[in-house]
C-alpha cells in the first residue's frame, strides 16, 4: 500500500470488532486501507490489525479503540501511540 507522499501505519485493537469498525471509517473516508493478521514480532489482544497508508498527521483519525498505532519504515515498527486500559495515552 504505497503511495506518492503517504506514510503506511499500523493500527493494533483489543478486539476484533473494534478493528472492524475502525477499518470502516477509513474506508468511508477513502482513505487506502486493509485488514491484516497482527505481525508476530507485535503483541495485542486481537488477532486483526489494520494498516492504512495517509500523508498527513494521523491524530485525527485515532479513537480510543486503537491500542497502538505503528508508522512502518524500511519493513520495521515505531511506536507512535499507545491508549492501554488504566493508563494515559500516549504519544511518542
């Protein structure tokens, strides 16, 4: 899922519902999108991750239901967000 000026991230959920929904709003948004087992090198509690390519800042996009949310480079992971249950959510 390469594009002229998008970045490809990963979106990790803690249910496999919550990843179907979020897959569909970017899909209404015609944002580039596909859902994908979660890589094993990456941990969740869902089985289901959801990858999507976008140029600009994904802030807007996030909810509360994304777990993690990677920017793959070079075919490897960087964590840029974290919302785990009892703690703050972060940005990194």
């Amino acid at each position: 899922m390469k594009g002229w000026g998008l970045l490809n991230y990963l979106a990790l959920f803690s249910s496999t519902t919550a990843a179907v929904k979020f897959y569909r709003k970017l899909s209404k948004l015609t944002i580039p999108v596909e859902m994908l087992p979660v890589p094993r090198q990456l941990s969740a509690s869902c089985g289901v991750a959801v990858s999507f390519a976008w140029a600009q800042n994904p802030q807007p996009l996030l909810d509360e239901t994304i777990s993690r949310l990677y920017k793959i480079r070079n075919n490897e992971y960087e964590l840029i967000y974290e919302n785990l249950p009892g703690k703050d959510s972060q940005e990194y």
